[in-house]
C-alpha cells in the first residue's frame, strides 16, 4: 500500500489522458462571462441616451445591437452554449444589479419604454442566441 495520494483516473483501452479541456472550457466560460458584464453595464449607461429635439433612442438601439453582435459572435465562434449561456447570464447580472434603486435614491433604468425595452430586449437576445441551433457544417457536401 502506498503512502502517496494519487488522483483516480480510469483505465483500460478507453481511457485518454487528461488534457485540460474542461479547464480551458471554464475559463473561457468565466472570461466571456466578464466580457457580457461589460457589455451589459456599458449598455445599461448608454441605453437611455437621446439625440435632437425629437428625442430619438439612439442609445438603446446601439444597447441592443452591441448585446446581439456579442451573443450571436459567441454563438457562432463556439462549439456548445456554455460560453454563449456564460456571456448572456453576465450581461443580465450587471443589467439587473444596475436597475436596483441606488443608496441615494437614484436609478440608472427607469421606470419607462426605454428601461424596459432594454431589460426585456437583453433577456429575448440572451435566450435566442443560447437557443439558437447549431450551424449545419457543409465541409463534406457535392
């Protein structure tokens, strides 16, 4: 009997040896996960913004755009939805934490179209581009 510790691993014909993909695969999950808080903080600042005297949402356009070119890039630069499911969840992190109601009393989201246009937006977006399906691979057709 050995003194040492060692960790279990499998063996046989079908056991492979460990090469840290599942760790590459967390932290990229983490990294792409700051990214979305990013994202979604950045948006909320700019969601609300304005430009001319008809009051034209420019900034919750740009808002959802930016949150949609993000989730749509994960989707499509990945394999799974674990990254995609990562940047989606911390975007609506910083958006919900930031639309609470400030020890001063004031607020980033308001009670209005813009604000909930973009909470709703950003959840439907995080929810398409988790859901969305695999793209086909066409390498080996005629």
């Amino acid at each position: 009997m050995s003194t040492r510790l060692s960790r279990f691993t499998a063996s046989g014909p079908e056991a492979a040896p460990y090469d840290g993909r599942m760790l590459v695969r967390v932290l990229t999950a983490v990294l792409v996960g700051a990214v979305g808080i990013v994202f979604g903080a950045l948006g909320t600042l700019v969601h609300s913004a304005t430009i001319g005297t008809a009051r034209l949402p420019y900034g919750i356009v740009l808002a959802l755009a930016a949150l949609g070119c993000l989730l749509a890039g994960i989707r499509l630069l990945t394999d799974g939805r674990l990254t995609t499911a990562s940047a989606g969840l911390g975007a609506l992190v910083a958006v919900g934490v930031l639309s609470q109601k400030s020890f001063g009393g004031s607020v980033l989201v308001t009670d209005g179209v813009a604000g909930w246009t973009w909470m709703g937006g950003a959840v439907v977006e995080a929810l398409v581009a988790v859901g969305w399906p695999r793209a086909a691979s066409h390498g080996n057709a005629p």
